[in-house]
C-alpha cells in the first residue's frame, strides 16, 4: 500500500497543476478580450493604439523618433529612419557628414551653425591621421583657425537632407553642443555611442574667420562663386522670435555687398541669386495681393531669379509681376519651361535661358519648374522633358559662348528631374567634363547631392533660415585637373543670424550698410502700415509643427484638441475635421514666459494660405475611419512622426458625423469618399478660413498679462476683396492631375456580400450633366452597407463559436483525463492487483513471516 499511496499522491499532484493550468489559460484569453475590446474600439487602429504608447514613453525634449529634428540652432534634421530605408533601397547614398551641430566658444557665440562641405568630398582621413593622440590635443581656444576643407564623400554621391520649415525649438536642447568637429576617428566614434538618439546624417560647422577686417577666407571660392536664397515665402522681415534666424533682406543684402567687394577685390566672379517661391508665408503677400512685397523685392541687386509655383497661384499676382517685377528685371528673370497662353499662342513668360558674364567668366543659365498643371488657362507649365528635348534648348547649349553651366531648379536636389536635365545636356555632345551646378528648392531642405563626376545639385533650406553658398570649377579648370572633381564642387550653409552673418566677414564695426539699413526699414514701415505687428495674444507656452501630435507641445495636438472643438465643430459631438499635415507652416511662437507677444503675422506663418473651410455634409463613421486609414497608408507604413491627414474628433459611437476639411484637400478627399461609395457629396464653403479661425482662437483663449480680454483686431486679409481673388485662382476639383482609377463594372459578388473599400452612408457624387441613366446600378449604399456589416457580425460570431468549441472540447478532454485516472487504480485497488514492484524480500517469505509472527531480521539469510 506504500507505493500505492505514493502513487495516488502523485497523481493528485498532476490535477491540481492541470486545474491551474486551465483556470490561467481562461484568464489569458479574458484578458486579452477586454484589452481588444478596450483599444480597438471604433475610430481606433491597433497602429494608433501603438503609437499613442509610443508618445506617451518619450520625453518631451527627445527627438530621436521625430521625422523632422533639430540641432543646437533650431535646424531641423533628417529622419534616420527615411536615410536607412533610402541606402537600402540601392539609391543615392546619403553618406552622414558629421551631424552633430556644435558651438565652439570662439566661432559659434551666439549658437549659430554653420556647415561647409565638398560636394565630391577630399581625403579628410590622411589629415587625421596625422594628428596627434587625444591627450596631446591644446585646449579648445588654442586651436588654429579651420581651413575649410570639405566633407568626405563617396563616388556614388552625397546628400545632407534638412528639413527646413516647422522649426522645434524645444529638442534643440538634446542636441549634443560639446563635440569638436576637429576630433579624431576615435573621438567621434566615442561622440556617436553617446549620443544614440541624434540623427545619423549630420553636418559639420563652417569654419569662421577670426579677423577683425573683411576677410573670408572661411568659405569655400572658386572659379564660380554664388549666394543663394531659395523658397523665401515672404520672411523677408527674418524670425524676431528666434535670434539664431532674425536676420531680414536688410541684413542679407549688408552681407551680400560685403561679400560682393571683397570678391571684386580679389578678383572672384560672384553672383547672386534667388530661386523663386518667394510669395505666401507672411502678411506681406496674401491670396492674389503681393502690392506689398514686390516693391521691396525689386530693391534687391539679384542677378538671376527662377519663377516657383506659389507666383503663379493667382492671376493678379501674374499680372502684377509682368507690370512691375519683370520689367525691373528684364535681364534677370529666367523660367525655362513657364509659358504665358494667348490667342496667338504660347510664349515663354521671362527668358528662357540668360548668360551671365563676370570678370574672368561667363555662365549659362536655365530655370525649371518641377511639373505642374495649372487651373489658370493664361499659364502652362511644359513638361521637364518636353522642354528639354525643344531645339532652342540644343541651339543654346551648342552656340552660345560659356564657361560652365547653372540650372535653376524649382525641383528637389534628389528628384529624377535633375537627371533628367543633366542627362540630356550630356547627351548633346557638349562634353561630359562641363561642370553643371544645380541649385535646387521647392522641398524646404538642406541637401545637397553629386549626380555624375562633374554635376552637383545644392539646395539651401526655406523661409529665410538659410543663405546658401556654393562654388564649383570652370570647363577649363575640369579639363586641367580631371582628377580633382571630388574637391571643385564646394557648397556652405550659413544660419540667417545677422550676427553670424557679420562674423563670417570678420565681426565689423560697421556691418549694416546704407542700403541694408533702407531695406530694413522699408520692411519695418511696411509691415506697420500692413498692421502685421500688432499683438493679438500672449500664450503661455510655444507649440511646434513638428512635435508628435500626442506630445504636450504639439502645434497638431492644440489644433485637435482645442482649436476644432472651438473654432471649427462649435461644441458639436458628432463632428469631425480631417486635413492634410501640409496645412500649416509654422508653430505657435511668442511665448509670454520670454517676454515675446504673438503678433497677426505670427498667425499668418501658421496658416499662410488662407484655406476655406468646407463643410461635406454628414458621412458615416465607417466611412470616415476608412477614408482616414486610406489617405494614411504611406505614413503608417513609413512610421511618420505625423501622418499624412490629421483627423480632429473621435469616432466613439456609431452613426453620421459631420465632415470638414480644407479647400485644398478636397482634391484627395472626394475621390476616396467616391470610392467608398459615399454618394451626394457637395462640398459647402462654410465662410472660414484656416488663418482666420487661428486668429480667433489665439486672441479668445492666450491672455496677455494685465488684461481680462484681448483687444480684437481685424487684418487687411479678412476683408476678401483685398486678397484680389479670380475665379482662376480657385482651385479646380477636377484637376487633370488628380489620378483617378479607369471606370470598371461592379459586380456583386456570388455570395451577396461586397468585400473591397466597405461602402457607407447614402452619398454619390454627383458630376456636371450626369444624367439619371448614368447612376451606378446595383445595390444602394445604405443596403451594401448593411451587407458589409452583417457579414462582418456573421464572421465574429463563427469565430466566436470556433473558439468556444475548441475549447469545449479541450475542457472535455482534460475532465476525462482527470476521471479517468483515478478511476483506474480504485479499480485496481477493488480487485486486489497492485503494481508489482521488486522489491528486497520475496512475497512468500513475507507471507510465511506474518503467519508465524516473525521479524525478517530474525531470519538468518544465507
């Protein structure tokens, strides 16, 4: 009975481990059902559940997981992530220059960043292999003066990507400001495992001149010498809440007329440029009415300027630029493929091409679009390709005389344009070792990239937050040194401070010039007359463009939480806002803990473009987290910091919710709905504007100090006959280049239930003409709808009940194992058989000893 009772022990011990075991698998299954109920609720993705765990982990000033970061200065830089997936994917490399924006305690005292770089790169890692050992190194301020030498990079190309606009102010302070760009391989391989969460590609500082006269020996000249603005939007006045970028066009133009003379000087061809894209981002020039910017722009000593598509937007400012703008400068406009439409045809709208001649040489000049239609009839924008292959662009590249060759480019520095160009320039038999210099914009970045040996695209930032410097060789230069093309192409970055901008040139006594002081003026009287300064609220705190949309100082996170339950959806439960991310342009700045107040064009950097507001009627909610989830697509699988559209509200319960969007969105917005099968849809301007709606929000809930209520002020652009609106300027929802799938027949599937985008609500949208036979046959939305969620309801009970079975079963199972076992040995036990074990004494001999009452030690065994 010993090892009967052993045994029965034992397995008394294995029930009571199966009966926990089940008891905890129900409970995990419990758990994880009240979790999927809890977070998948409507309106909510498992992706927005993740990331909102995401955002709720970081700290506010981290900034290693933001798509656009900044350094020390408030530059933002480039997504690690996007360089990874771009060196991946086999394309140009985006070789890291040292990203990591320092401030030296000589040449950076007032944080300002700088960048200078060789666009082919020079052999940085002799020279540091001739330094000596760490321990050996003089302190900081003993170190002589930088020489400029260039960054390292590959045969394959380089690109430093900076993203420009939406600058965060509050990451800068995670930027590493102690690492000395003079360092050896070690030091940097020790700065980089400290610093984890900076970005990967990082740009190295310019050097400054340390003289107290006009010597910039710092930059990096050459055979061809060029300043660079590009996508200025209006900021001529600069950023007077951000002292490392408060520099205005007065300041900029004292720079370039330094610059200009120290060149003369010294015998340097040097020329100064803008790229275009210069309306639309302040007060200055709104809607149609640029009357404003255009005389104080017309004050600048330019010597080539493209034409961007923000000019072209409103045939008012078109027609102001060919009065006023063009004719001032006649010889230096140049728009290669910009045409103006009349009855007796097309014809460009400036030069196509123009030649600059300076002291020593002479270069040619085109300017380029990117590709772009339109709604305007009086404009058109030729294709890239279409205008390269024109005979005039083969006659001018063959008979004119020229030494290199500058393209002007409304176009990404990265974008296959630009290879397009280069190459059929190439291909017109002109030379492969013609140096050709891009100077690249539209995309508001820092980058720069080599496209073949002897091609080079730069492009320096937006919005005033960047002068771009760039030099490269001459056809004679190439053909001499046909070695050297990594170290000919040179390219600067300098921040727009006009206290770094006098450092550059030596820290002068006498910086501003008489005619930088008049502009500077000009642009303060201007901006008066406008009542662009004056202030409308005093917040407590800045938010900025860039921050996750759940972070605390989230320029996106306010406008969802506070500024569409006010402004938009006036209190109302079942109301919903979805824009674009690309709305707004700017954050929240003016910060009454700094002293500074917000002014009206402080509101306007916010929302620049006037957007009406447009109301689409009441769309299901199906709908609307469907159509939120497909507009979202490329940044969710991209894990952008923001997402493509930025849906306002919450999708808690079932039922129509009323729509709104922006006027510019509707473009994306409409063919999706039209897709889901949302029917009826005509889109009503509700008579809001974005720009409005934030004025009013700041001035109703940032109280200055000292006062019960801000006094309310009313902006020139409220009043919408001065903004000089047209009917070509409205944007054409029908837009040719809106892609939009073939027509195909829809068929209901065999087993009645429709298994594509799930149609919702009782909408159509109606076309001009569209006649009553024209209406898609079939179901109607309402019915396709009731289909989709029936079968969705069929399918989670079947799931259900699989489970459960499953279960079931598995619970009958384990009972018969757990009766069945003891069952056994009670009825071994009945019967008298017991387990035979082997044991020392023999069962006969045990037998005998219990008969005749005796103990087996008393047995002598033999």
């Amino acid at each position: 009975m010993g090892c009967s009772g052993f045994s029965t022990h034992r397995l008394m011990s294995a029930i009571f481990l199966l009966i926990l075991l089940i008891g905890n698998i129900g409970a995990i299954s419990a758990k994880k059902k009240n979790a999927k109920s809890k977070n998948l609720r409507p309106g909510k993705t498992a992706a927005s559940v993740a990331m909102e765990a995401n955002a709720a982990d970081l700290p506010l000033g981290d900034t290693s997981t933001t798509t656009r970061e900044l350094d020390a200065i408030g530059l933002p830089l480039v997504d690690r992530n996007v360089a990874a997936e771009e060196e991946l994917a086999g394309g140009e490399d985006l070789t890291a220059e040292d990203n990591t924006s320092t401030e030296n305690e000589e040449a950076n005292v007032e944080g300002l960043s700088t960048e200078v770089g060789d666009a082919a790169g020079e052999g940085e890692d002799e020279e540091l292999e001739e330094l000596p050992p760490l321990e050996e190194l003089p302190p900081l301020e003993e170190l002589p003066p930088l020489d400029g030498s260039a960054d390292e990079e590959d045969e394959d190309g380089n690109a430093d990507e900076v993203p420009s606009e939406g600058t965060d102010e509050s990451t800068a302070e995670d930027v590493d400001e102690d690492e000395d760009e003079d360092s050896t391989d070690s030091d940097e391989d020790e700065d980089e495992d400290e610093d984890e969460d900076e970005d990967e590609s990082i740009v190295e500082e310019i050097p400054f001149v340390e003289t107290q006269t006009v010597n910039v020996e710092g930059l990096p000249f050459g055979d061809i010498n060029v300043l660079v603005v590009t996508d200025v939007h209006s900021h001529i006045g600069g950023h007077k809440h951000e002292r490392n970028r408060d520099a205005d066009y007065g300041d900029v133009l004292s720079f370039y007329q330094h610059l200009k003379h120290f060149c003369d000087e010294n015998d340097h061809d040097f020329w100064f440029i803008n790229n275009g894209n210069w309306k639309d981002g302040t007060g200055l020039a709104m809607g149609g009415n640029a009357s404003s910017l255009v005389p104080l722009l017309n004050q600048m000593p330019w010597d080539a300027i493209n034409i961007g598509e923000h000019e072209l937007y409103h045939q008012k400012t078109v027609e102001l630029m060919q009065k006023s703008m063009i004719p001032n400068f006649s010889h230096q406009f140049v728009s290669s493929n910009v045409h103006v439409v009349s009855k007796d045809g097309e014809k460009h709208m400036v030069k196509n091409y123009i030649v600059l001649k300076g002291k020593k040489h002479r270069v040619l000049v085109f300017g380029f679009l990117h590709d772009l239609h339109l709604p305007n009839p009086r404009l058109h924008i030729q294709s890239v390709e279409n205008t390269v292959n024109e005979a005039w662009f083969e006659t001018a590249l063959h008979e004119e005389a020229y030494d290199a060759i500058m393209v002007l480019a409304q176009i990404d520095a990265e974008d296959r344009l630009i290879s397009v160009i280069n190459d059929k320039i190439r291909a017109l038999d002109i030379g492969l070792d013609i140096p050709i210099q891009f100077i690249a914009g539209h995309t508001q970045k820092r980058q720069h990239k080599r496209v073949d040996e002897w091609s080079h695209s730069f492009q320096a930032g937006a919005n005033l937050d960047t002068l771009g410097f760039v030099s490269f060789p001459v056809n004679a230069t190439a053909k001499a040194k046909p070695k050297d093309a990594k170290t000919l192409f040179e390219y600067a970055y300098m921040n727009t401070s006009a206290q770094s901008l006098n450092h550059i040139l030596g820290d002068l006594d006498t910086f501003p010039t008489e005619r930088g002081q008049n502009m500077s003026q000009s642009i303060e009287d201007t901006r008066h007359s406008l009542g662009l300064d004056e202030v409308v609220a005093c917040p407590v705190q800045d938010y900025h463009l860039e921050n996750h949309i759940f972070r605390r100082q989230s320029l996106w996170g306010l406008w969802r939480k506070q500024v569409v339950p006010n402004e938009i959806c006036k209190h109302k439960k079942f109301c919903i806002a979805l824009v674009s991310s690309s709305s707004f342009r700017y954050g929240v700045r003016g910060s009454s803990s700094t002293g500074d107040e917000m002014t009206v064009d402080d509101i306007v950097a916010i929302a620049p473009l006037l957007e009406p507001v447009y109301h689409l009627g009441k769309i299901n909610d199906y709908a609307i987290q469907r159509l939120n989830s497909s507009l979202n697509i490329d940044s969710n699988n991209h894990h952008h910091i923001l997402p493509t559209f930025v849906m306002a509200g919450d999708l808690d319960e079932r039922g129509d919710y009323d729509l709104y969007t922006h006027g510019r969105d509707l473009q994306y917005i409409l063919p999706e709905l039209e897709r889901l099968f949302v029917k009826d849809v005509e889109p009503k301007t509700t008579g809001d504007k974005d720009t409005l709606y934030w004025l009013r929000y700041a001035q109703d809930t940032w109280l200055c100090p000292g006062k019960q209520k801000n006094t309310k002020v009313e902006p020139w652009f409220q009043i919408e006959k001065a903004l000089e609106l047209e009917k070509d300027d409205v944007i054409d929802l029908d837009d040719e280049d809106v892609e939009e799938d073939e027509e195909e027949e829809w068929v209901l599937p065999d087993d009645g239930v429709y298994y594509g985008y799930s149609p919702s609500g009782e909408h159509e949208i109606k076309h001009p003409g569209e006649g009553e036979g024209d209406k898609p046959k079939g179901p109607t939305s309402s019915e396709l709808l009731q289909q989709r969620a029936d079968a969705a309801k069929r399918k989670h009970e079947k799931s259900a009940k699989a489970r459960k079975k499953a279960l079931n079963i598995a619970g009958l199972i384990f009972g018969a194992i757990v009766l069945c076992v003891p069952l056994y040995y009670i009825g071994r036990t009945i019967v008298g058989e017991e387990e035979e074990k082997e044991d020392f004494y023999d069962r006969n001999e045990l037998k005998a000893f219990k008969k005749n009452k005796m103990k087996p030690m008393q047995i002598e065994l033999t």
